[in-house]
C-alpha cells in the first residue's frame, strides 16, 4: 500500500524560501513519476512539477519555474520541493502525489496516491 507522507509547510513572509518533503513508502518507485500539487483557497488544484525517480527528468508549472526546485533522495525515499523566491500566490496547501501509470501528466486525474497535504502561507 503507497503512502505518502509531506512536511515542512509554514508561514513565511514574501522572498523567503521552505523546502517540503514527502517520505515515499509502500512500493519500488523505480519506473514511476512523483509530482507536486497545490490548492489555493477556492481554487482547484493544480500542478507544480513533476520528476521521474530514476533519471530525475523534471518538468515545472510556468508559474514556479525558476524559483521552484524538486529532486528526490533515491535512498530514503524521500521527495522534496525546494521553494526560493516565494510569493503570497504560492499560499496553498502541497500535495505529493504519484501514479500507477509509466507517464502520467500533469492534471491531478493521472495521479491516484495522495499525502494528507501541507499548509503553505506567504504573507506579503
């Protein structure tokens, strides 16, 4: 059984930097994909970016590109989200999230393992 767990959320003021983690378990993440979501308040969820396991290929939202960095810590498992440069449009709540398919996209429907979530805030 997969399982997700995120940390590393706050408050923080507009400029500053938080790097997320999620603790990957419950499966070989070899041939898949692990992804960062967020969700504003009333607003859908949406896309961060996105990096294969193994090759580290990565893609990025237009919108962090630049500021936002994601890589993996192949021994422990673990996903993180480097987050420089934050701005009060970054406030959400960062999900990670992976897939049973070999190359899912970037639209939360590809991904069917989710965390529980943690809570960004940028205050300007």
């Amino acid at each position: 059984q997969v399982q997700l767990v995120e940390s590393g959320g706050g408050l923080v003021q507009a400029g500053d930097s938080l790097r997320l983690s999620c603790i990957a378990s419950g499966r070989t993440f070899d041939s898949y994909y692990m992804a960062w979501f967020r969700q504003a308040p009333g607003k859908e969820r949406e896309f961060v970016a996105r990096i294969r396991w193994i090759g580290s290929t990565t893609v990025y939202a237009d919108s962090v590109k630049g500021r936002f960095t994601i890589s993996r810590d192949y021994p422990k498992n673990t996903l993180y989200l480097q987050m420089d440069s934050l701005k009060p449009d970054d406030t959400g709540v960062y999900y990670c999230a992976t897939s049973d398919s070999l190359r899912p996209g970037t639209v939360p429907e590809d991904y069917g393992y989710w965390g529980q979530g943690t809570q960004v805030a940028v205050s300007s």
